[in-house]
C-alpha cells in the first residue's frame, strides 16, 4: 500500500489517493494517515490518465517512406498502399511499441487502435499491433480494432479476413461504409459489421462519413442498424466530418438517433483539420463534426489522437493534452465548462466509448494517474507540461525531468 499526498484533483480540492495493488483505495483529505509509503505531491495536479480512443498504431511513423500526395483522405489511402505491402510482423511490432511508450511517458495509459484488415496487408498489421500491446502489457492497456479500411465490398477477401482477424483476437468490430461505391453496398456494409459483432460478441467502432461532402450519410444507416438490433451503448462513430455540411435537418435527426442509441462520436481535429476541405476556397471547412450540437444533445464525444507521423497526418506525437489543446481551437472550445468537457473528452469520454468500469480518480478504480507541474487543468491546457510521474496499475510507470519550479500565477 502507498499514497499520493497532497494532490489537487481536477476541481481544485486537495486530496491524498491511497492505492492498495492496482486499485484505489481511498481519496480525499487525510486518507494517507497511517499509510507509511508516501510520495508527496506537493500541491500539484493529479489527473487520471489519459486514454486514446481513436488511434491507428498500425500506421504510425512510416511518413518519411511514402511519396508525396494531394493531402486528401484519398490520397493517403493511395499512398500507404505500397508501404502496407511491404509491412512485417516485426516492423508494426517495433512501430506501435514505440509509439505506446511515448503515449504513456505523456500520460496515456489506455488506446483503443483500429488495424488495417484488408487484402494488401492481410493479418499482418493486426499480428504486429497485438505483439506490441503484449510487449507493453507492463506499461499499458491496447485494445485492437479490425478495420476493412479498403471496403467490404469493393475490397473483395476483406469480410473472411475480419472473421479471422476476430477469431484471432481483435477486440472491436470496425467498419468503413461510406468508402463503398455506392448506398445499396455502404448499407449491405453496415450491415455485416453488425453481423459479425452480433456474432462474435463484440463492440463496434466504425469510421464514418470522413468526407466534405454533406449528401454522405452512413451514420444514420449505422444508427438506424444499431437500434433496430438493440445494440444501444456499443457502438462508436468516428470522424462524422461530413455532417458539418449536412442540412440542419438531417443533423438534428441523426443526432437524436445516436441520442438513443448511446453512439458515442470520436472526433479527430488534430487529423481532420489538415485532410478536409481541400477542395474549398475563401472559407475553408475545419473538418471536425458537429461537435456542440452533440455535446449539447447529450451524445458522449470524445477525441483521439488518429494518426501519427503517417500518410494522413505528418505530425503527433501520442499527447492527449496536445490533442485536447488542438481539438479546444478547433471546436471553439475556452470558456469553463468548455474546458472541463475538453477534460472529459480524453479521459471519462473514452472510457464511456469502450465500456470501462474501473477508469477514474475514485475508490475502486484502477491506479492509472499522473502528476503534473501545475495547479489546475486549465493551465496544463496551456502549457502544455510534461507530467512528472505516470502510474499504470498502481506501478510508476513513466517520469519526466521538470527542471524549472512548479508553474504559478
């Protein structure tokens, strides 16, 4: 048993945390009485780490290895092609294993990372991101999406390569319906996503509607599907860039369906900010989805960090407080309650997302935290610090050298 003393918790209390093996024990003032094992935080935050919803670990870091392209969705599809052929187990496995370490030394401890199943790369890049979460078992929690980035349809081999991918282990049902060529196959799409998930007993996170084009609208065939099944609750939906665009009609009512069905939205506008609106001129859309409209709906939104050093985005580095800061410009995000619902969109948000009962700051929870050099959320938004110390069940797993004294106002 040990304890966290003197933390402030993200509502400006001060508090101890006691943790007993992986588990939290106790929170609030004086818990650390008796506990021998102390680490003193002196005042600073204490936020529960982050997790990443939304990531292709897959992908990660091959950026400098592809040709040049248009800066399209399109265009980096086209161009990772010829890389993804050449993957190997051990290439994605050195990859994605870097770049879980670098996502836990900046305070991330949990991802959710969707992995190409197609018939370029076959099993391969599922094979290599499944070696690394169990080299990084000690160090994070790494869940596997199987996703037909190429179709169902049009990729043809794809739906027998999702089946195995599940039977070998694949964790989420992903999906990709508005890449099929037309509505009869995004449908028929969406439909055998459903199957298999129904079939294989599990969640569903499908990209869609990643498009500037407003008359695409395969989130509602998604929550339709969900709630005709009663899959409610299990289901996320990522990107959705373009309902930005559709009529406000169709908006309010796909939104209220999602309402229903528990969809939670994975918005990604550190990705989306430079892929969309490549074709406009004078105002240029933002690429994000409507994500007020969904807050205000009460639909759970949460953000992810996507892509890193890859064909689609050449930046990222696996900071969720990056990410919260980006996605804060983009969806015009600064007042109070803005700024805790940015909190809650990379940590409580995801874990919602992925159905997670042990996440939080909280006695029961799992002993996933970190201690950062500041006083308060909204200063760790601005400036952006290092934390000093990640724990991964209950175990330091992760410190950073702050050298200049704690930021105060």
């Amino acid at each position: 048993m040990w304890a966290l003393q003197d933390a402030r918790l993200p509502d400006g209390a001060r508090a101890d945390i006691v943790v007993d093996g992986e588990l939290v024990t106790g929170v609030g003032p004086g818990a650390a009485d008796g506990v021998a094992d102390r680490v003193d935080a002196s005042g600073k935050l204490v936020l529960p780490a982050f997790i990443d919803g939304h990531v292709h670990l897959d992908k990660v870091l091959i950026r400098d290895e592809l040709r040049e392209h248009d800066g399209t969705l399109a265009g980096a599809i086209e161009a990772i092609h010829e890389r993804k052929r050449r993957y190997t187990v051990d290439d994605v496995r050195a990859r994605a294993s870097a770049m879980i370490a670098d996502s836990v030394r900046l305070g991330t401890t949990r991802l959710r990372s969707h992995v190409d199943v197609d018939t370029i790369g076959g099993l391969t890049p599922l094979e290599g991101v499944m070696a690394a979460a169990a080299d990084c078992a000690d160090i994070a929690d790494v869940r596997t999406t199987a996703f037909p980035q190429e179709g169902l349809l049009r990729d043809r081999g794809a739906y027998e390569l999702m089946e195995a991918a599940l039977e070998a282990g694949a964790d989420v049902v992903g999906g990709m319906p508005h890449w099929e060529l037309d509505e009869a196959s995004q449908r028929q799409h969406v439909r055998l996503c459903f199957d298999l998930a129904e079939r294989f007993n599990r969640d569903i996170d499908m990209h869609v509607d990643e498009t500037d084009d407003g008359g695409v609208r395969t989130l509602e065939m998604v929550a339709d599907e969900a709630l005709e099944r009663g899959y409610v609750g299990r289901v996320c939906a990522g990107h959705v860039c373009s309902l930005a665009a559709a009529d406000h009609d169709y908006a309010e009512r796909v939104i209220e369906k999602c309402r229903r069905a528990e969809i939670s939205i994975a918005a990604n506008p550190v990705t989306n900010l430079v892929l969309q609106g490549r074709g406009d001129r004078g105002l240029i859309r933002r690429g994000t989805t409507r994500i007020g409209e969904f807050r205000a709906a009460g639909v759970n939104v949460l953000f992810g960090q996507d892509c890193v050093k890859d064909g689609f985005y050449p930046f990222g580095r696996g900071s969720m407080l990056e990410v919260a800061l980006i996605s804060a410009h983009a969806a015009h995000l600064t007042n109070r309650s803005d700024l805790d619902f940015v909190l809650r969109a990379i940590s409580d948000g995801p874990a919602q997302a992925m159905r997670l009962t042990d996440y939080g700051l909280r006695p029961g929870a799992r002993a996933d935290f970190q201690l950062l050099p500041v006083l308060t959320w909204s200063e760790a938004l601005r400036l952006q610090p290092l934390p000093e110390k990640v724990w991964f069940r209950g175990r330091l797993v992760a410190e950073n050298s702050v050298r200049s004294v704690m930021y105060r106002r």
